[in-house]
C-alpha cells in the first residue's frame, strides 16, 4: 500500500482453534495480559515498498533473525485499547482513532514509517471479528486489543531499519490489579525518572517500560504496586506512573492533572476525562503539582482523592503515597466518591449503558 489507505486483508483463519470448552476455563478468571485468542494480525513494511501482506492468521511465534534490529536498539512502539461487549449485544471499542493516531505520533518519534489510520483501525476490526468468542461478557470484563510494530531488518548499524512488522494480538481480560477496585500504594522514587524533556516520555514505546522496571521492583520492595514518576529536571513536580496518568481532586470538587510537558504519555482516559469532567460542570486544571504540595496538601484534607487512570488501569484510587520521607494515606484511604462516580461514567459510555454526547464509541457490529 504506497498510495491510498486501503489495504486487503488475507483472513486464514487458525485450522485449530481452542475448543469452546477450554475456551471457556480461560476466560473464567484471566487477569490481565496472560490469555489470548487464536488469531493475530500482521502487516508487513519495507522501505520502497511500503505496507504489505496483511494477514488474519493463527496466533504464533514470529521466527527473528538474532540482527534483527529491535533486539538491539528497541526500535518499537504498541498501543492498548479495549473492545467491549455492550449493552445492546454488540461490540464497541473506545477511541480507537485517538489510538491510531498516538501510534503514528510514537512512530514519528521512534523514527518508523507510520501505518495509516484506516488500516489500523480495520486490524482492530478483523481480529475483533474472527476472535469475537474470546470477548468477555462479565461486567469488568473486555478484550484487550495490543497494537505494536517493531524494526525486523537484519542489520547491525545504527540508524532507522528499513524493514517492520506491525501486528496486533488480543487478550481476554478482567481487572488490571489482583485486587479489583481496591485503593494501591504508590512509590515516589527517588532514584528513577521515567522521561526527560527531549526525550521519549510522550510516545508509547517498550523502551519507557523497559526503564520503568527497576522503579517499580525498587517500589515493589516498599510493598507499592506502582511508582510515581516526578520529573527528571528538578525531581519536584509529579508527571505520571509507568503506565498511567494521574489526577487531583480538591476539597472544591476541582480536578487537577499534570500538563502534556513531551514527558508524560497524553493518555486517551486522561483527555476523556477532562471532557467529562467539564461536562459535569467540575473545573478542570492541568498545572504542575509538586509533590511536596500534594503531601501538605493531603495533611490537611484540602486533597481529597487522587487516582490513576489508563485503558488497562480504568480509574484506580491511590490510597497510599510512599517515599524515603515517610508515607501518608490518602483521606481514609478509602476510594473517594469523584473517583468512583467518574469511573461509571466511563464504563457506561464504553459498554454503551448511556449516551456517547462525544462520539467516542465505535460499533462494530
Ligand atoms: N501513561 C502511560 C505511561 C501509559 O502506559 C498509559 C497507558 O496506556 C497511560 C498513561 C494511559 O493512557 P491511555 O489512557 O491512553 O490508556
Ligand atoms: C494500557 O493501559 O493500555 C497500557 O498500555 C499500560 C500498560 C502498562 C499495561
């Protein structure tokens, strides 16, 4: 495909499919990211000519040279986004435009040709349709689609590779933490960043995760389940988790959450929010928080919630903050009822349990 956006897909479908009954086993408690469906999307890329060879086929190892390029200099980008079974019987996804285009912004960045809109979104559409008994239909449940692209060509030198591979696989999932809707702990680190200005922080590329793993093992060992990243300059003001961002509510109902700096990843839930929150009739800031102000400002209740919010995370309250200075707790450290109220609101618009004034929904069928 060098010219429109179109592409074909070759559909073959997996001559073994998992029986209906394992199926079901899996999918009766499948966490997240550890159960996947018989299918998977790829599409191949080469400079010169362009995207081809866009396949629906069984899910399996993709053979690699050892010089193939991403090993080694991690030239890779992914997404992640949820098809939801919906109220009306069919099935939804939330934003799946606002994902293709981070993709495309993360492909820039990591200097990868970008797959044009309409073929990621008709990726998504495929497996979701050859895939569909793997959609969960529990409340909490969805289909976790992943989205990723990586530099396959076989060469040792450093400079964009010449060759890719997009694909996209899915996975049935239920609550991202073990615990369901409980309130996590969180690490203030003070030995890692996550981003600096210049650098990768805004696109969604596995080199973030990677530099994320120690910051969270360096939390896992203070009992946290995830870090707070604080900015790599002046380590003073608070720029978002490994894989989430973050938000503010005030004693006046008002929500605060760090800027779009370059450093932080412009979540889809994050922007969401904001408009819902609007439309509620809440203010909305986005402004620098120091972390010294969000722990004054928690000692004397003038804080009320804080939550983390993602496609993976939804709306996660934090209950606890800890750093090397001691720690303190949330409120009761209870989830606040902003908090709460917020993530139905999302889950009705994304399960189609009330209207989508924004257009955010997508039917596949
Ligand atoms: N921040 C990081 C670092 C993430 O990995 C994610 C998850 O994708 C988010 C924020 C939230 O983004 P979204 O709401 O688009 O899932
Ligand atoms: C997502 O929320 O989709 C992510 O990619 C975050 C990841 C840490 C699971």
């Amino acid at each position: 495909m060098s010219g429109g956006d179109m592409l074909d897909f070759e559909i073959r479908p997996n001559p073994q499919p998992v029986a209906a009954a394992e199926r079901e086993a899996l999918m009766a408690n499948p966490g997240f990211g550890r159960v996947f469906t018989d299918h998977m999307v790829t599409i191949r890329y080469a400079d010169g000519k362009g995207w081809y060879d866009a396949r629906v086929e069984a899910r399996a190892p993709i053979p690699m040279d050892p010089a193939s390029a991403v090993l080694h200099y991690a030239q890779e980008i992914f997404e992640g986004l949820k098809a939801y079974h919906a109220a009306d019987g069919g099935v939804t996804m939330f934003r799946p435009d606002a994902n293709a285009a981070r993709f495309a912004e993360s492909a820039r960045r990591m200097a990868m040709p970008t797959l044009p809109e309409q073929a990621f979104l008709d990726s998504l559409r495929h497996l979701i349709e050859i895939d569909r008994a793997w959609l969960p239909t529990s409340d909490e449940g969805s289909l976790y689609l992943r989205p990723f692209m990586f530099a396959n060509e076989v060469f040792l030198g450093v400079r964009p590779a010449r060759e890719y591979l997009y694909a996209v696989i899915a996975s049935p999932v239920g609550s991202y933490f073990s615990g369901g809707v409980k309130p996590v702990a969180v690490w203030v680190s003070p030995t890692y960043t996550r981003a600096a200005p210049g650098g990768t922080g805004a696109a969604k590329c596995g080199g973030n995760y990677a530099a994320s793993l120690a910051a969270q093992a360096e939390g896992a060992e203070h009992g946290c389940e995830q870090v707070v990243f604080l900015d790599a300059v002046e380590r003073r003001y608070v720029d978002e988790l490994g894989g989430m961002n973050i938000f503010f509510v005030y004693d006046d109902g008002t929500l605060v959450t760090p800027p779009l700096g370059g450093t932080i990843l412009p979540g889809i839930t994050r922007e969401a929010l904001i408009t819902l929150a609007g439309q509620q009739g809440r203010t909305v800031v986005e402004r620098p928080v120091e972390f010294d102000e969000w722990r004054a400002d928690a000692a004397s209740g003038r804080l009320r919630e804080v939550f983390a919010c993602g496609t993976a995370a939804v709306i996660t309250p934090i209950g606890q903050v800890r750093s090397p200075d001691g720690e303190f707790t949330m409120a009761d450290g209870n989830p606040g009822e902003v908090t709460m109220s917020l993530r139905q609101t999302l889950l009705d618009i994304q399960r189609g349990r009330t209207e989508d004034v924004n257009g955010w929904i997508h039917h596949i069928d």
